[in-house]
C-alpha cells in the first residue's frame, strides 16, 4: 500500500487531514463536518469565578495559556483580538493536561475546548465556568483531495472517521 502514496520522486501524499474549520484549508480540498467544539473554561473549584465569565471578568483574569508554536495565535486569542480585546497568560505550556495541574490553589483560568470537560469534572480540585460568548465554538473537518472521492479504501476511511466521531455531537 505505500507505493500508492509514493510516486516516482518518493514523495508521500496525504489521504485525510484532520483540521478545524478556520478558513485556512486550500480552496480546492473537499471537506466534510465532523463534529463541533464549544469553548469552557477550568478554574480551581475554590476559585472567586462564578458559573460564567463575562468577558471583563475573562479578561481581567490571569490565563494559563496552551499553545505548541511560539509564534502561532490560539483560536481565543484570535477570537478575542476580532473584538479588539486580548487576555493576559502568565503561564504558557505546550499540553493541556499539565495545564490543568497547574489550576488547584489559584485564581488562574485555563480555556479548553468542551471535549475536556469530562476530565476537568473528573478532578474534584477543578470545575468548570462557561466562557465568554465572544469565544465562539468551532467545527472539526476532514478534508481530502477530489481525486479522491472515489477511491474504496479513501471512501471507507471517511466513513470510519463519520462513525467514530458521531457520537461527538450530542
């Protein structure tokens, strides 16, 4: 099967790139919903936040910020920025899950996405608030090449992706 992905030059193709819906896929993928992601936020559970954050409480909070390139904006940051706001992160990490160890005992405020909120519940240390209705939720693609649409093995792979995130709208 790996010769089907390489051609003469050795090259490798992508069969499906998993990506959210932020406009930047090229024009002439094909792409499919796969599911929707909506913005929570994790503070400690003896934290002064109440159940929701407006967005001046959001902003005059410290954040714990998760992000893997330097340089690259998170989607809050730039959701916030399209308002002409931006949030204060005294701490920057590249993985969620030691962002939330970092939250018990603080005032901090980490913003995750709602497929999180089965761990963040799980932690008696941690809850969850709502965010900020200017974080606006978001969609998970999959996206492929046209030369692909009828290919068998690429049309089962997609429907295995359909089938196991289904359950993820609910």
């Amino acid at each position: 099967m790996a010769e089907r992905h390489c051609g003469a030059s050795g090259a490798r193709q992508l069969d499906l790139v998993l990506h959210i819906d932020d406009g930047l896929l090229p024009s002439h993928f094909q792409s499919e919903r796969l599911y929707r992601e909506d913005w929570i936020c994790a503070v400690a559970r003896d934290s002064r936040f109440g159940d929701l954050l407006s967005l001046k409480q959001y902003l005059a909070a410290s954040h714990i910020v998760v992000s893997t390139y330097a340089a690259v904006q998170t989607i809050p940051d730039k959701q916030l920025a399209a308002v002409g706001a931006k949030r204060s992160s005294c701490i920057r990490l590249p993985y969620f899950g030691v962002a939330l160890q970092c939250l018990p005992g603080t005032e901090l405020v980490l913003t995750v996405t709602s497929g999180m909120r089965s761990a963040i519940e799980r932690n008696r240390e941690l809850r969850v608030v709502k965010a900020p209705q200017e974080l606006q939720g978001f969609h998970f693609l999959m996206a492929w090449h046209p030369r692909l649409n009828t290919d068998p093995p690429h049309a089962w792979l997609r429907e295995a992706m359909r089938s196991t995130t289904a359950g993820l709208n609910c």
